[in-house]
C-alpha cells in the first residue's frame, strides 16, 4: 500500500510538471497578449517531432538544445509575421489564424513523418532505474524529465519576478504605451514571449 500512495504521488508529480510545461506558455502568450493561441499544441509536437530528427541525426544531448530554440525561432517568426497583422482585426481573426495554423503543423507533420507513431527510445545514459522503493523501480529519466520542468518553472518565475525583463513584460501587458515612451520596442517583446 505504501509503495503503491509513493508512486503514484510521485508519477502524478512529473505529470502535472509535464502539463506545467505545455501549458506555461499558453498561460504566458494568453495573459500578456490576449492571444487564445490554439496552435499551441501543434508548436508542442514540433518541438517533440524536431527533437526525434535531431537526435537521429546528432544525438538526444543537441537534440534537447536546439529543437526548442528551432521552435521559439519558428514561434517568433509566426508572431512577427502572421498573428502581428491579424492583431488589429480583433479576437476572432487570431482564434481563426491560430486554428488554421495548427491544422498547417499537423498536416506538414503528417507529410514529413507520416501518420504512424515514431519509436523514440530513453537515451541509454537515462535508461536506467534510479532507485527501487520495495519492489517497484523509479527511471532515471522521469526524473530528468521532473527536474526540466521543475527548472522551467524556476526559471520562469525568477524570470517574470526578479529580472527587469520580467518587470518589462508585466509592463507592457498592462501600459504598453508607457513601455514604449520609456524605449523599449513592445513588439519585439511580444515577439519574445510567443516565441
């Protein structure tokens, strides 16, 4: 029964942490810029889809770097040159262009990896048990995944709390005009946050 509540506890931790993950930025893009972006899911899976390519071609360790930045740079560009000039149209416009792009993702993902499920194994330096509590094992690897998201969410709040970019952001969601008056380019920290 023990060991039953403790990993149940703990695998219910890395999970809400991996929705912590997908949800912080739809939380961040939603209440700074008002964008119910519902493409947000779509850029998630390209990121895990990038990630499987990457680490085919050079390994999991580059693969975990660059397909979130390939992700953020691709996200920025969507924002600078699609949701930017659907803005001024109002609500309904970026729901309709953020539901169109998520449909654009899913098919060009279908075209590139095909509709069948890929096979992306644990990286053999995390495939192994960290610790076994009775008879039941706990991975390595769901607990490098529970330490990213912690991370993220450390990062995050350090990030939005303590840092004059974080005071910047919360700023500019609230008086984008005085942002602006004192210098710094609103939408080029709009840009940041989607991506």
């Amino acid at each position: 029964m023990l060991e039953y509540v403790f990993f149940s506890i703990l695998n219910s931790l890395v999970l809400g942490m991996l929705f912590f993950m997908l949800s912080s930025g739809l939380t961040l893009i939603f209440s700074m810029m008002g964008v119910l972006n519902c493409a947000h899911a779509s850029f998630y899976i390209l990121g895990a889809y990038f990630g499987y390519q990457i680490t085919n071609m050079i390994g999991f360790w580059p693969a975990l770097i660059v397909a979130p930045l390939l992700v953020g740079a691709l996200g920025a560009l969507v924002e600078r040159y699609g949701l930017r000039t659907v803005h001024k149209y109002g609500h309904v416009a970026e729901l309709l262009f953020t539901v169109g792009l998520f449909y654009i993702i899913e098919e060009s993902i279908n075209l590139i990896w095909g509709r069948n499920a890929v096979t992306y194994p644990i990286p053999a330096v995390l495939d192994f048990p960290l610790f076994t509590f009775f008879s039941t094992q706990f991975s390595a690897y769901r607990m490098f995944m529970l330490l990213i998201s912690v991370g993220m969410f450390v990062g995050l709040y350090l990030v939005l709390t303590r840092t004059r970019i974080g005071l910047i952001i919360q700023a500019a969601l609230t008086h984008p005009d005085g942002v602006s008056a004192l210098g710094h380019n609103v939408p080029a920290v709009f840009m940041m946050v989607f991506g």
